[in-house]
C-alpha cells in the first residue's frame, strides 16, 4: 500500500479483501469527504504477508484508525501486523481507534472461535509463538474497544452515518485537547479561564465565534460544570469529558447561535 491523497490524512483505514474495498470502504470515503474527513488510500496495491514501511508511516501519522474486521481479515498477516501498530499508537499517543465488526460477531474476534477463528489459526501456521500471542492479545484488544456491529443495522447507510458523526466529533475533541496541551503555559496541567478562551480562538472558526459571543461569566460557567473534582480547576480530561456529553457539547455549540 501506498499513500496517493496530496493532502495529510487524518483517517487510516485497516481492511483486507477486494469485497471490503469496492463496497462497504468506497462508500466509507464518499461519506467522509462529504464531511471533509481525509482518509488514508493505497491505489489498490496488493497486500504483501509483511507490513511495509509505507504503511507503518501512514498508521503513525493518523489521528485515528478505522479496523473494518470481516470475516477474511485475520486471513492476512499485514493486517494483523497493521493492528499491531495501530493499537502501539493508541497507547502511546492516544490515536483514535473504531472498530467495524462487518458481518462478524465481535465475540468471535474476541475469542478466535467460529469462521473467523479457523481462518486465524490457518494464518497462524509458520509464525513464531510470540508473534501468534501479539496477534492474539490485539484481535482481544480491538473487539472490547467500541464500535459498530453491522448486523444490529438494518442497513450500511445509516450505520456508516453514524460512524462519521462520531469520529467528526471525536477528532473536534482530540485537536481540542492537543490545543489545551499546547498552551498550557504554565505546564500544570490545568487550564484557566484566560487559558480557556486563548485554546478556544485558536482552534477552529467555530471556536472563534464561541470565544467572540461568550461573556466572561459564561466562560466560567463552562469551567465550572467541567471541574468534576470540585478543585476549583479543570483539567484537560475534565475538560474533554464534559465536552464528550452530548447535553453538554449542545449547549457548548448554543453559543456560536
């Protein structure tokens, strides 16, 4: 695989299999550009057996991974290798990670039985044990990270919809809390009403309009429903938490209105 997009891509997408590519991926990507969500593209390369350098970059570089698991995915090593470098980012970096079980029962990726796990096992044969148990511990991993079951949707329109929301939103919460990181000034890892107002007019255009209407009262009405602890100070996961409330995230965007 290869990157072919002139613009950074924000979205890498883990899939094995022509079906996934010409069906459920190819209407992925019209539904994120509709919402100017760039995703990684690999020109249709064939999957080699081993994770190129190429790809490890691309993984490194996303903000977030889409891991489409069908029912032939453990059939390929660079996929599971692909997993494996996904999941390293999202611990050491806090890279989003969505899960896509397509037409598989998560349970069955969790534990390596039915289809999906003979399929594993078969791909299994000739690689080392440690390597066999990383694959293991990652297909565990994955399926306990939330996602979406494509058999509890009566179709993929609404589902894919759905997963565009969601990662739109969660990108907006990741790229605001990298802001608080950057300009907590002062590096004690809490953010101040006149810190609140400087990451928020240098996010985005929407935060712009957000810091222009908002009153310093509103501003500390923010922080204080966010400071869970009641310490008198918000945090940056205190801060993303309550952004993450939909109530709350409705209310925050009332204010642009």
């Amino acid at each position: 695989m290869a990157a072919s997009s002139s613009l950074p891509h924000v979205v890498f997408p883990s899939f094995h299999g022509p079906d996934v590519r010409k069906g459920i991926l190819s209407h992925l990507h019209i539904v994120f550009e509709r919402k100017k969500i760039t995703m990684f593209k690999d020109q249709e390369m064939e999957r080699c057996q081993q994770i190129g350098s190429k790809l490890i970059q691309a993984i490194r570089e996303a903000k977030a991974s889409l891991v489409l698991i069908s029912k032939n995915y453990a059939s390929s090593r660079c996929c599971l290798d692909e997993l494996l470098e996904i999941l390293k980012c999202k611990e050491s970096s806090g890279q989003i990670v969505m899960p896509i079980f397509y037409d598989v029962d998560p349970s069955d990726v969790r534990k390596q039985k039915g289809d999906f796990g003979i399929t594993f096992k078969t791909t299994c044969q000739g690689a080392t044990e440690e390597k066999k148990q990383r694959w293991i511990e990652a297909l565990t991993c994955v399926a306990t990270i939330t996602g979406e079951d494509s058999r509890t949707w009566a179709n993929d329109a609404a589902m894919l919809e759905k997963i565009s929301t969601v990662m739109l939103k969660q990108l907006k919460i990741q790229k605001l809390k990298e802001k608080f990181r950057i300009h907590d000034l002062d590096h004690n890892g809490f953010i101040t009403n006149h810190e609140l107002r400087y990451v928020m007019s240098t996010t985005d255009k929407q935060a712009r309009k957000i810091v222009d209407k908002a009153t310093d009262k509103q501003v500390r009405k923010i922080i204080k429903a966010a400071d869970v602890d009641n310490d008198g100070q918000i945090s940056f996961d205190e801060f993303v938490k309550f952004i993450e409330n939909d109530e709350n995230y409705d209310e925050f965007v009332k204010l642009t209105r």
